[in-house]
C-alpha cells in the first residue's frame, strides 16, 4: 500500500494554534497519524520570495492512503487551508511525498518520544522507546499503528487526566471512538473492572485491542466491536468518554440516556473553544449537569453527571 505524506507548513503568530488548526483540517479529512512538527524539525525548503528563515518554520504532517479517494481528499485539504488562510491569515504552504507502508510507520514514528501527561503519574511510552520508569509512574505502552491517540494532543491528555480523577474501582467504562485504545488503558490502570469501546474505524479496534494486549490488560475485562457512535451500544456504565469533534458530541447526547447510569460520568473532549458553549448548552437541554470544566491550548473538555433537577433518564441503574 502506498501513502501520500502531506506536509503543510505555516506561519502563525500563536503556534500551537496554528498547528492544531491544521491537525483539526487533518482529522475532519480521515488523514492517519497527524504528526505536528516544531521549527527545529522542519526541513529548510523554500518557503516563499518573502519567507521568514527556515528555522522559524513549524509544519504539521498527515497521511492520506493511495486510494480512489486521495485526490479528492487533497483537494478538501487545500480548500480548507485557503479558507484558514481567510479567517485567520496563516501562511502556508503545502508539499507531497509519497511511501510505501514501512516508510510511512518509520516516518511519523520519528516523531512520538515517551510523554508525561500533565502533571499526573501517567506516562505515554512508545513501545519501539526506551524510558526509565520514576517512582509511582503509570506507564501506558502504545503503539498507534495506524490510528489516532499518541496522548500528545491536548484533547486526549485532559481525557486521560480527567478519567483517572473520575473512575471508581470496579467501574464499568466506555469509550465511544478508541483510536488507539489509550483512554481504555487508562481506566484499566485505574481498576475499571469492565472495559467497552467503540469505534465506527475497523482498524482502530484492531490497534487498541493490541495495546490492551501489550499492556497486559486481560482479555475477559475487555469488550471492542465496530459500530457508529453509541447505536450498537446496549448496556450501562459508569463513566462514558468521547474525545470527538463537537457536532460528533451534541449528536450522541440523546443516546446517553440509555447508556450512562444515573449516577454516571460522562467525558466529553475534541472540542474548540469556540464550540465549548455550544456543547455546554446541548449537554443542560439534554439534561447533563456539568462537573466541571477543562480548558488547554485552545481546546476543552468537559465532565458531566446527571442534574437531579431533570427527569431520570432511561434504564441506567
């Protein structure tokens, strides 16, 4: 299988910003293993007759299959980027490689070194790196393949952190969207007796399931199939997280009355500040009380139980 490596480098006064602008291009895209790249990494191609110096570039990286849909897909992404361009007035400028699957493993691979998740006890290690465990870290071993979840972006590591403050022993959790499985492994690692997830992408299943495997999570605990959002969903939990986009959120609030115990959690994550009320307000129509409220790097996420104030939903017990 070949890969159409898509790097977009840019110029953008609030860098973080700017690289997730393009990631999100990137995720609403289908794009695998977005990596961002700072102004050190950039390779020093021309970037334009008035371009800043090669060592202020910073670029954001993505992968697109050699399918029937790759050149519609590119198109997208460049309509998207002249739209940012409008909005924001980001410089960028985009260039092509293409490679064969061992190369595209090794490229994006280059990039993903063992990370501490904020200050918790949560370290993210590649399972191709080395690291020297400190006292009373938590060490979730991933290897991504080709799903998303390296626990670099903001989103996830709020997720991570937010499931560790809020799962109980003995809790039964579901992830709606698993990518690579990381968020699954952390409730395990915080003694989830039960371990669900879901996700509309048959690769992804097959990823997390192999870290849940490599983490040594046991097989009984663990339940992953294929289905579209919490449609397929049957059973109860405790804590529910998505780390999806925002509209993706507001679409699946009505299903939580059937999925979410009345004493449950729900973890909301992929949304933009701009999009933060919007969710707040879809949550308290739907009957959500929200707990509490994360905001980083642009990006939030949210906690929130049911308000007692509303008429219980469904059959959660």
């Amino acid at each position: 299988m070949k890969w159409l490596e898509i790097t977009i480098y840019f110029e953008f006064a609030d860098k973080a910003l700017g690289a997730d602008l393009i990631a999100d291009v990137f995720t609403e895209m289908g794009l695998q293993g977005a990596v961002i790249m700072g102004a050190a990494e950039a390779p020093g191609a021309d970037w334009a007759d008035d371009r800043a110096p090669e060592d202020h570039a910073d670029a954001v990286k993505g992968y697109i299959v050699d399918d029937a849909e790759a050149a519609d897909k590119l198109d997208r992404i460049e309509q998207a980027m002249r739209l940012l361009h409008e909005q924001t007035g980001m410089q960028w400028r985009l260039t092509q490689n293409w490679l064969d699957d061992q190369d595209w493993a090794e490229a994006w691979k280059a990039h993903f070194y063992p990370l501490r998740i904020g200050a918790s006890r949560f370290v993210i290690k590649p399972s191709w790196r080395e690291y020297d465990a400190q006292d009373n870290d938590i060490i979730l071993e991933i290897d991504p393949g080709m799903a998303f979840g390296t626990g670099a972006h903001p989103t996830t590591a709020m997720c991570v952190e937010l499931i560790a403050g809020h799962i109980q022993p003995n809790d039964r959790f579901l992830d709606i969207g698993v990518g690579s499985g990381i968020l699954m492994l952390a409730a395990a690692r915080m003694g989830a007796a039960e371990l669900c997830g879901v996700d509309s992408d048959a690769v992804a299943i097959d990823v997390a399931r192999e870290n849940l495997q490599r983490n040594q999570v046991p097989a009984q605990q663990v339940r992953l199939w294929r289905g579209d959002l919490a449609a397929t969903v049957t059973d109860t939990f405790d804590l529910v997280s998505a780390n999806i986009l925002s509209d993706v959120i507001l679409a699946l609030l009505p299903d939580l009355h059937r999925i979410l115990k009345h004493d449950g959690h729900f973890i909301a994550s992929g949304i933009t500040q701009n999009n933060l009320a919007r969710v707040l307000e879809g949550m308290t129509a739907s009957g959500l009380s929200v707990v509490e409220t994360w905001e980083r790097d642009q990006w939030a996420a949210v906690v929130a139980g049911w308000d007692p104030a509303h008429a219980l939903p469904g059959p959660g017990l």
